[in-house]
C-alpha cells in the first residue's frame, strides 16, 4: 500500500519568506500525488495534483510542486509566504496498487507566517 | 461550485449513544468518503462508497457504520460511542468517472465529542 510521510509537523515562516513543505512518498508503481490546503474552520481544498504530465506541477495561490522520482518526493513551494497562507496543508497519494479510489493522507504540516 | 454539507458543525454526545452523521452533496457524484482528523496523524479513512447502496471498509471502520440509500446523502453512524471517537470528520464526494486522480470535495467537517 501507498504512502506518504510530511515531515515537519509545523513549519513558521516570515511573510516574504520561501515557503518549502516536505512530503515523501512510498509507492510500488508510479503514484498520484497531492496537495489539499485546510484553512481554520473549513475543509480540505484541493491545491494541486501531479498525474505524471509534468513533474513540477503549479497549483492555486502561487504554489507549485515537484515530482522527484529518484528522491520519491513531492515537495510544495512558494516563493513568497502571504499572511493568508496560514494554514494546515496535506500531502496525499492514490491507492494506485489497490485500485481504491480514496487517497491516503500525510500527517499534515501547519505552516505559520510572522509579519 | 460543488457543495459539500455536513449537517453540524460541533457535536457532543454521551458515552454509549448512537450517533448519525449526515452528508449531503449537490453535484451528482458517485463516490463519497467519511474520514476522520485527529492531531498528528492527518486524514484517516473510515468508510467509502462508490454508489447507492454500496459500501466499502476503509482503513479504520471499527465502531463505524454507514449508510448511503440515496445518491446524495452519505451518512455515517456510530453505534454505541465511546471516547475515542471524539474526532473532526469530514466528509467528502468526488465525481466517480473511475480514475484515480480525481479531486475530492470536503465538507467543512463535524467536531464530535464523546464524554
């Protein structure tokens, strides 16, 4: 079975900063990857998704990721942290091997941005 | 825009009482999900389903039914609740074309605490 490791589990950033959020993979066959974005109070929202098109993958809000096959990563940046990037943000793999059309989630990483 | 509801927001229940809880999307997916959110261990999947009336094991189900007699509606229950189900869950749809890189919609999720 598929999975994925975040490593970090909060991550504080001064507005401006780069923003750079670690996620690992473990996978048997080639995977499909995410990024979801959960602000305060609200659900999962979907930030960008690579399906072996291309490895670096650019997503909503300035962020973008890229597909690492020989370091089996899928690490998420942004150039320049905004205070509304707050949030918890989660890195997920599809049940490729298995065919089961859920995803499974990393721990999650809470980023924090100072003035 | 998809819509996914999730009929509280906070819960609190009794240790033994059976507990329902309710999901509702309005754009006609086939698949929809119940997952739970627990601090440092991210998403965890409880239940699935990828059509009326069926339903699959996810990788926590113990102490969780579920129930889905209409296309829309995706209800989760827990049938006798103990303190180790106080949980965030959230429910979420996708839109059931068989792949699997499809974008899932979450609800903004229950807070359900057992006491």
């Amino acid at each position: 079975a598929q999975s994925v490791t975040q490593l970090g589990s909060h991550v504080s950033v001064s507005e401006g900063a780069l923003v750079l959020l670690r996620c690992n993979y473990s996978s048997s066959v080639p995977p499909y990857l995410f990024w979801y974005v959960q602000y305060p109070n609200q659900g999962l929202q979907l930030l960008l998704k690579y399906t072996s098109a291309a490895t670096l993958v650019k997503g909503i809000n300035g962020f973008e990721a890229e597909f690492k096959k020989s370091e089996t990563s899928f690490h998420l940046t942004k150039p320049s942290a905004h205070m509304s990037d707050a949030a918890e943000y989660f890195c997920a793999v599809s049940e490729m091997d298995t065919g089961r059309r859920a995803l499974t989630f990393g721990s999650g990483t809470r980023l924090q941005v100072q003035p | 825009d998809v819509k996914v509801t999730q009929s509280s927001r906070y819960l609190v229940k009794r240790t033994g009482e059976k507990v329902f809880l309710e999901c509702v999307q309005d754009m006609d997916h086939e698949n929809m999900f119940w997952y739970r959110q627990d601090p440092g261990l991210g998403l965890r999947l409880i239940y699935f389903s990828y059509d009326v009336k069926m339903k699959e094991k996810g990788d926590i189900p113990e102490g969780y039914s579920v129930s889905r007699e209409k296309k829309e509606r995706f209800s989760l229950i827990l049938e006798s609740a103990s303190t180790n189900q106080t949980s965030m869950y959230l429910c979420a749809s996708s839109l059931g074309t068989g792949a699997t890189n499809e974008k899932l919609f979450f609800g903004s999720g229950t807070q359900l605490s057992v006491l």
